[in-house]
C-alpha cells in the first residue's frame, strides 16, 4: 500500500449543483471502479463542497487535472486514464 503522500487522487465536488447534475452517481461509480481494478489503495477519492465552477459542473479533478460537465462516458475514459498511470 502506498503511503498518503504518493497516493493518486480523484475529487469530486458534492456541491449541490454538481451533485444533483450528476457526481452523486459518479462517485459511486469511481468507488466501484477503483474497487474491481484493485486501485483502492493506490487513488485516493475525496469529496469537496464546491470547486466554484458550478455553471460547468459536474466537476472532478484527477491528478490536477479539472474536468468539467463530466458525463458517464467522459468518467469511463478518466478512470482508464487512471489506471493505466496516463494523466
């Protein structure tokens, strides 16, 4: 397991525009991905409140990158972005 500090992560705003927009189902479906690929101890996922771009929400941010007005397609191709180390 790697430690805190080298660990990948996944943020997904919970703000209530992203979260209805959206990242409600997105986060479960990250958990479960990173759960059937045996990532979970290698990416992080954290919740924030709000990433003050709700207008283009959902929004996410992998490994500094932002993502905006992600859909189920868009999330696919992140996590398999992920997975493979490509970011």
């Amino acid at each position: 397991m790697k430690t805190d500090d080298h660990l990948r992560e996944v943020i997904v705003c919970l703000g209530s525009s992203c979260f209805a927009r959206g990242n409600s189902q997105h986060l479960a479906a990250i958990e479960a991905y990173l759960q059937s690929h045996g990532l979970s101890d290698e990416i992080r996922v954290t919740g924030r409140l709000c990433q003050d771009e709700c207008k283009e929400g959902p929004n996410l941010t992998s490994c500094s990158n932002h993502y905006h007005n992600v859909t189920s397609a868009k999330l696919r191709e992140i996590l398999q972005q992920m997975s493979t180390g490509a970011h």
